[in-house]
C-alpha cells in the first residue's frame, strides 16, 4: 500500500503530464498509423487489381453525438428565441463532433445536410444547394455542397433562431445573429463591403469562395473562429452606433475573419511546421487594411506595441521556431494542442512581423505579387476534381514559400529564413551615443546580448546591416552600419557645425522644417538625437542609454509616433522640471496621437507622484489645471465645471476618459492620492452632461468608478473596528465619498443598465479593490447577487464549461507554496482532474485542449 502511494504521487507531475499529452496526441495521429476510428476493409471489397487502376470506396459511417463534452456548444438562456448551437474547437477539432481525418493535410470534397425545426436556421460552409420542408412542416433541411477541396478541420456550422442580414452591397455575402439584436448585426458590419474590395484589390484576386456567412453566436471561445465560407463571431463584437470602444475591435476582428477565408481556409498548412505562414499572412493583410482604415499612425503604434509584446515575451520565456525544419532534417511530431493560447499568440505576431521584415528586403509590391501566386496556383489546382495530384498547390509550405520567393525577387533569402523563422529569440541591444567634437562626429556604441531561443544551436547572435539616423542641427541623416559583434563602435560623421544664434530652422525627416530655440539646447553639441533602426526593419530590443536632454528633444521635435512612444517611457525615469515641462507640452498637444497623449498623462502623473515624494514642490494641481485647460469651461479655470459631453472629436473622447484614472494614480510620500484629486472626480462626476450627446457615455462613467478605485490606498494603519458589526462607520471619510458613489454608479446601472454593463464590472472591481486595501471587510455576498454561486468554485465551475476562457490562469488567488485557505489538497486534485486526464486500463482521454496549458499553470503554483 505504502508503495502504491508513491507511485501514484509520482504521476503527478508536470513531466509525466507532457508524455501523457504526448502519447495521447500520437494514439489520434493517423500518420502514427493510429486513429479514434478504425474500419476494417472486407476482402471482397478490393483485388490486386484495384493496386494499379485504384477505384473509389464509399464508407457510411452512422454515428450519434450525446452530451458532448467538446466540438458542439449549445447556447441556452431564459429566451427560447435565443438559444442556438454551433461547433466551436481549438484549432483541429472536428473529430469532436463527426468521424473524419482531422487534419489540415486531408482534403475532400464536401456535401452537408442538416435537418433543424422549421422555426430555425442551419448554416454551414459551402453553397446553399437546396432546402426542403418536411411533409408535416416541423422540420427544415439544409443542403450545402463545397466542391472546392476543403480539410475536415475547416468544417463548421450553426443553428439558431438567426436573423439574416444580406449584405447591402454583396449578395453573395449574408450576415447572421441571434434573434433581435438585427439593429446591432447591421451597424457591426455596415463596413464589411470594404473590406472584401481591399483583399481583392491587392491580391488581385476574386474572394475565394462562392458564398460567405458571418454568424454571431454566444458562449465562443475566440472573438472569431473561421471554417471555410463560414466565420463564427462572439456576440460581443456586437454594437449600436451609440458606441464608440468597441468599434476599432469590431473591425479589426471582422478584417481578419475576412483575411482568414483566403489564407487559413482557402490555403492550409502543409504540417505543423508550416501553420506560422498562412496565420502570418492573414494578420499582415489585416494591417494593411486596418492601415488604410484608422490611418498609418494607427498602424505605426500597433506595429511598435507588436514589437514590444514579441520581444518581452522572448526575453523572459522560452518560443519555440515558427519552423524548425528550417534548420533540422528531422523534427520531432508536435501538434497544435501541445502549445498554449499564449504562445501561439505570440508566434502569429512575430510571424507577422517577419512578414513585414521580407517586404523591407524585396519590396512591397513583389510580396504581394507572391501571395497572388499562391493563390492562383491554388485555385487552378484545386478546381481539378479528379486530379488529386493537383491538390497539392493548395498545401502553403515554408520551402514552397522559399521558393515562390526567389522566383518572384530573384533574391535568396534561406539565410535570412533560417535565422528569423528557424530560430527563435530577440537581440538585445544596449544603446548609447557620444559627440566627438574635435573629429566633429557621432560615436555610437551599441552592445548586443545573445538572445535566448529554440532551433539548431539555440538563439542567433544577429548579424547584419541596420539603419541609424541621426537628427542634426542642419537635418536628418541616415546611416547604415553592419553588426556583426556583440560589443561594437561605431563613428558616423557629423554634417553639422557649431554656430553662435538664438533662432535657427531644422529640417526634419519628413521634409518638415521648424524653428528651434538654440539658446536652450547645448551650444556645443550639435546633434539632437540617434535613433538605431527607427523603421522597425528588424525584430529587435532596444535599451537606449541616453540623458534626459535628448529625450526632451526628441518629445519636442520628432513627429514619428514611435519615437514619442520612446521618449516618454523614458522621462518617466527622470522626474525633473524639464521632464514635467516636455510632459505637459505633449498633453496638451493636439497634433500628436491620442495614444502618445495618453502616454504622457501616465508618465506625468508617474513623474509628479516622484517629485511629491521628494518634496521638489510639485503638486497633483498641475494635472488638475491640465485637465480643466483641456476638457472644462475656460470662463471658470478655477473650477471644475466640465464641458456638455461632444464625443464626436474620438481622440479627444479616449484622451478624456483615461485623464480622471492617471490622475488618480498619484501618490504622496505616504503612498496616498492627494485629496484635491477626490474633489476633481466629484466634480467631474457632478457636472458631466450627455444629454446633448449623440454617443452613449457608459464607457466614460465606468472609467470614472475606475478612477475612483484608482485612488483607494490602504489605511496608515488596520483599524480594529473593521471587525465591529457595522464596518461602515469606521470608513474615513473620503472613502466613504469614494464608496457612496460606487454604489449610486452601481444603482443606476441596474435600474437603466449600459450597453454590456461596464459600469457593474467597475463597481465590483472597485468594491473589490476597497476590500483588497482593508477598507471594507473581504466578503463575497455582493458578488454571489451577480454570480449566483461559491467563491472559488464558482471559477472552477466555469473553467469546466469549456466554453469560458479559464480566466483564473491570468490571476491566480495564490502564488506557490503561499500560506492560503483556498490552497487545499481538493483543490490540487480537482485542478489535476480537469487536465482532462482519466487514466484507466486501455486508455486516457483528452477533453478541452485549450484549457489544459492554463490549468496545468494553474496547478503549478
């Protein structure tokens, strides 16, 4: 017995979990020779004949679904209208649902019937070939036939009380979404139309499917999942007109189910080691879409956070290459389900961005001509019904792609392929710059760390050409150096000379000139700023070492937004007089990008707390006066007395409704909010007006309760009366304003509830928070009103409808090997149980692969 113990404490652990997950994906694996299904072939069926003039064998397979535990999802509420179904699975999981090769390298032709209640609609992929009414009229069938060559991974439908929207402009396109909500499906897509022209008009080629269905149903697991012709969508991308913060995430998430149809749908990947590529592609056309729609700043920001995100994420954790068969002849079998959420994530972005790499290298126009190519080769291969050899162009593959490349280009890029796609990591490069007056040129030192990384020989030290520009008294010049070691200097001559004038113009990189005060820059120095690849040609860290001056520069005078972005994460470092100045400036810029506004309004605030603490005599009025310079009545600057809401300026509307948080994220020496800060929140609470206003304002009241949560620090000291029967009383009285307010917020959203109640999530967030800092008692009872369950259980509970996100991964309540009431031996079994693992004799089960990586995180800590 005492040995059975031991044995059974050793299985669990995390290595014995992966060769589990391991050895379970491989008994499903049909090139393993292994299959959930095996249908023995009589004799009869076949002869030696058959070998060398192969004929057809049709198998019917009759099956029945029952309580599926994974691949079907049944969306049920207290509205019968409401409820609907849909297949939903984490990338190839159509094996959940109907027997088949569940995988990407499989193609059949396809017919698909589905017989429904008369009262409801089936939508599947395909084209709609029929539909017949039953003798009794009870129940309607769907036919849908998809005669282009399609894997079962790529098969989907949906069925529901739908409302039908046909697009305005493209009949073969229908919109559909769950009964009354037709008002919101027609304003979400009013833009799809242009996106449709956009693809076909770069690609040059037709939208590759004859008929296209976009369904918002409830309950899925991404914002959007896409089989062919057929995209399912959450229901929260849904919204009026009235709303302004959800629309820009809208039409992002509709421009990629779109790109999705042509590069993930349309063309799949050949093996595991080629899904980066179409998932790639697709983000990158998305881009340049979501470009042409929200403008190039937009696109410059996104690009830059997409840098960021990559990089941070390589520093810090092990990325597997997007394809080690670059570099390997050999890999070793790994499937789609071995990775997380996460790291797939990060993988299509930095595929993306080495997409956007290639077209510095050869060129927009010739990478665009390479996607059109593969999709005429597809399409010309695919429309063969019978030559199955002919298939293959439908397959994208990294050699392929290599291929198409060099064809296009006539440039051999296997070097720059197996670096950046065989490899993983990011360099790092550490950063700094001197003047050299008496050779009057810029010495640049740059010191590179080896990236951390998977592939051939780990990470790649990086070798190869970058751009450095430099931005002088007398313009902006460009330079391009080789790194090729990890600590490297290098000197770029200087076109400018030091001259003797109060005033002088400075042209800069974008043909702009401005005049610049001389006298308050460093008469002997006349370089501004150097930036080290400032078009982002490379995936790269970047660690600037450079004083506060060029900063302030750089804030002052650049116009590129990634720039800014630099420049203000920086000052954050320095809090000084000058930083504040350089701050405030950019806030009250409107030139600049509200996101780069946003910025400074937090690196400001982060600055003056600095300052406060230090006793250099800055006070949180400089933000307040700021905030009533830019959003309250002039004639009354000494009072809060907020403008009627006009939120048809939207950069001034995200500017204004992020302003009242920062500003509350100020703290003294103690580690308080200061009290004018409280007094500005009342006031702007007091005085907001939207009666006037076409937009709904439920965005803007919720980042006000955030506010007031942003300013709640804990107590100087516990009080003892906390634990008194009535808790209340021993509020101080701020935080009384402060929780009066929440729940005047928290009432009216009930009686007159906002468009998916940002408001209550705010409010218990912040009540949340008043308990967290030992304002109020911790107590779930208010939570248990919305939630109608038990504390921890109720999030497990969730977490085992697999239709949620497993949102206790993103915070878990305790860290490992903490002193908690809720870190339990039941609690440990009952994570380990949801893993999916049922060890048995003969065999194990997995259920949920998209849950496994964050439980299995989860039970770690």
């Amino acid at each position: 017995m005492l040995f059975l113990s031991v044995f059974i404490v050793t299985l669990r652990n995390l290595e014995y979990y992966s060769t589990c997950l391991t050895d379970a994906i491989k008994s499903c694996d049909y090139r393993e020779g292994n299959g959930e299904l095996v249908i023995k072939i009589p004799r009869d069926v076949y002869s030696i004949e058959s070998i060398f003039e192969p004929t057809p064998i049709k198998v019917m397979i009759d099956f029945m679904l029952e309580q599926p535990v994974s691949g079907v999802y049944f969306a049920s509420t207290d509205h019968p209208a409401y409820t609907h179904v849909y297949s939903y699975g984490w990338l190839n999981s159509s094996r959940l649902w109907f027997p088949c090769i569940d995988s990407y390298a499989e193609l059949c032709h396809w017919d698909i019937h589905l017989t429904v209640p008369s009262s409801m609609i089936a939508v599947s992929c395909g084209e709609l070939t029929d539909q017949v009414l039953s003798a009794d009229g009870r129940k309607k069938s769907f036919h849908y036939s998809l005669s282009f060559p399609t894997s079962a991974s790529c098969i989907g439908f949906a069925v529901g009380m739908f409302e039908a929207y046909p697009d305005s402009v493209l009949p073969d396109v229908t919109h559909y979404a769950p009964t009354q909500t037709l008002p919101l499906l027609k304003n979400t897509v009013s833009f799809a139309h242009e996106v449709f022209g956009f693809y076909e008009e770069l690609l040059s080629t037709r939208f590759p499917h004859n008929q296209y269905r976009l369904v918002f149903v409830d309950g899925i697991y991404q914002d959007i999942t896409s089989y062919a012709g057929l995209t399912l969508c959450s229901v929260n991308l849904l919204h009026p007109d009235t709303i302004i913060d959800q629309v820009m995430t809208s039409r992002r998430a509709i421009a990629l189910a779109i790109a999705e149809q042509y590069f993930e749908c349309y063309l799949l990947p050949q093996s595991w080691n080629d899904w980066w590529l179409p998932v790639s592609i697709s983000q990158f056309i998305t881009g340049l879409f979501c470009r042409k729609m929200f403008g190039g700043t937009d696109y410059q920001y996104w690009i830059n956070s997409e840098h960021q995100r990559v990089c941070e994420y390589e520093q810090t954790n092990y990325l597997p290459p997007l394809c080690e068969a670059l570099t390997k002849g050999e890999v070793t079998p790994t499937s789609f389900h071995s990775h997380s959420e996460m790291e797939l994530s990060i993988l299509r972005s930095k595929g993306h961005l080495i997409l956007r790499m290639l077209q510095q290298k050869i060129g927009h126009d010739l990478l665009v001509q390479v996607f059109n190519k593969i999709l005429t080769l597809a399409s010309s291969g695919g429309s063969a019904s019978t030559d199955y050899s002919q298939w293959q162009s439908v397959y994208l593959s990294t050699a392929g792609f290599l291929k198409l490349v060099l064809t296009v280009s006539g440039k051999d890029l296997s070097h720059f392929m197996s670096q950046w796609v065989g490899h993983s990591g990011a360099p790092l490069f550490h950063v700094s710059f001197n003047y050299i007056r008496k050779k009057n040129l810029v010495e640049l030192h740059m010191t590179q760390d080896t990236p951390r990384g998977g592939g051939s020989g780990g990470g790649k030290k990086f070798v190869g050409p970058m751009t450095v520009s430099v931005q002088e008294y007398d313009g902006y010049f460009t330079h391009t150096i080789q790194v090729e070691e990890s600590v490297s200097v290098y000197e770029l001559p200087c076109h400018s000379k030091i001259r003797k004038a109060k005033k002088r113009k400075m042209p800069l990189c974008h043909g702009e000139e401005i005049e610049i005060e001389v006298s308050s820059l460093d008469a002997e120095v006349p370089v501004l700023w150097v930036r080290v690849d400032p078009e982002m040609q490379w995936i790269r860290y970047l660690k600037p070492s450079l004083p506060d001056t060029v900063w302030i520069n750089v804030l002052q005078y650049e116009r590129d937004v990634v720039a800014q972005v630099e420049a203000i994460d920086a000052l954050k470092e320095y809090p000084s007089q000058s930083a504040v100045s350089a701050l405030s400036e950019a806030i009250t810029n409107s030139s600049f990008y509200y996101h780069v506004r946003i910025k400074a309004i937090e690196a400001l605030a982060h600055v003056v707390s600095d300052l406060i603490s230090s006793g250099e005599g800055v006070g949180p009025d400089l933000l307040v006066r700021l905030y009533r310079q830019l959003f309250c009545v002039s004639q009354y600057s000494n009072t809060t007395l907020v403008r009627s809401h006009d939120f048809t300026n939207i950069a001034h509307y995200f500017i204004h409704k992020a302003m009242p948080g920062l500003i509350a994220s100020v703290r003294n020496s103690h580690g308080h909010c200061p009290p004018e800060v409280l007094t500005l929140l009342q006031d702007i609470i007091k005085y907001s007006d939207n009666s006037s206003n076409k937009y709904c304002d439920g965005y803007f009241r919720a980042s006000l309760v955030d506010a007031l949560s942003q300013y709640v620090t804990p107590p100087l000291a516990v009080l003892q009366s906390m634990q008194s029967d009535n808790p209340l009383e021993s509020l101080q009285a701020d935080m009384k304003i402060v929780l009066q307010e929440i729940v005047q917020f928290l009432n009216i959203d009930t009686i007159l509830p906002t468009y998916k109640k940002p408001i209550t999530v705010s409010c218990l967030k912040a009540i949340r928070v008043l308990q967290r800092m030992g304002r109020l008692p911790s107590s779930s009872t208010i939570f248990k009103q919305y939630n109608h369950e038990e504390d921890l259980n109720y999030l497990l509970n969730i977490i085992d409808d697999p239709s949620q996100l497993p949102i206790i991964n993103q915070k878990t309540p305790f860290t490992r090997k903490s002193e908690s009431a809720l870190n339990t031996p039941s609690l440990v079994d009952r994570l380990w149980n949801m893993t999916g693992f049922i060890l048995a004799i003969g065999g194990l089960q997995v259920e949920s692969p998209k849950l496994k990586p964050p439980i299995i995180n989860a039970h770690a800590q």
